[in-house]
C-alpha cells in the first residue's frame, strides 16, 4: 500500500495522492506510537503464535477498534500483542 501511495504521488503529483500518502505515513505512526506505549515492554521473540483466549482477544479488539479505529492491514501485525497480553493474564489467573 505504501509503495502504491509513494509511487502515486510522485508520479501523479497532485494534493489528493499527495494527501493520501500523508494519511497513510500519519495511520502508521499513530498505530506504532499506540503499540509502542502500551506494550513497551513485549519482544517479539516472547510472543505467542497461537492464542487460545479467543474472548479476551475479541474484547482487546472491540476496545481497540472503539478507542483507535479499526485495524489496517498495516496495523494487524500488531494483534500479537493482544493476543500476548490475553495468554498471559490467563495464565497468570490460573
């Protein structure tokens, strides 16, 4: 998508593709910022692969579409940590 927008603009040149490339660039960094504070402390060599508390993760979605907006393409990469954070609070309950 990235690549699209950046090739867009420089080819068309125009405010809209230059704009939309903005947004994108902006979209990115507002969810990385998002991720990046709220989760400072996770490796992505500790992560789990495969969650198992399928509610907790639909409720950190839910909450996370409702507070941030929904996930991107881009931005689902970071559903890992949700994912993470549910598996071990589960864990630590039990």
């Amino acid at each position: 998508m990235m690549h699209y927008l950046y090739t867009r603009a420089q080819s068309n040149g125009n405010f809209e593709a230059h704009q939309q490339l903005i947004d994108e660039v902006q979209h990115r960094m507002n969810e990385e910022s998002v991720f990046l504070n709220v989760f400072p402390h996770h490796q992505s060599n500790e992560l789990v692969n495969q969650p198992t508390d399928f509610d907790c993760l639909r409720y950190l979605v839910e909450v996370h579409d409702a507070s941030c907006g929904k996930f991107s393409d881009y931005s689902l990469k970071y559903v890992k940590h949700l994912a993470h954070t549910c598996e071990t609070e589960s864990a630590e309950t039990v």
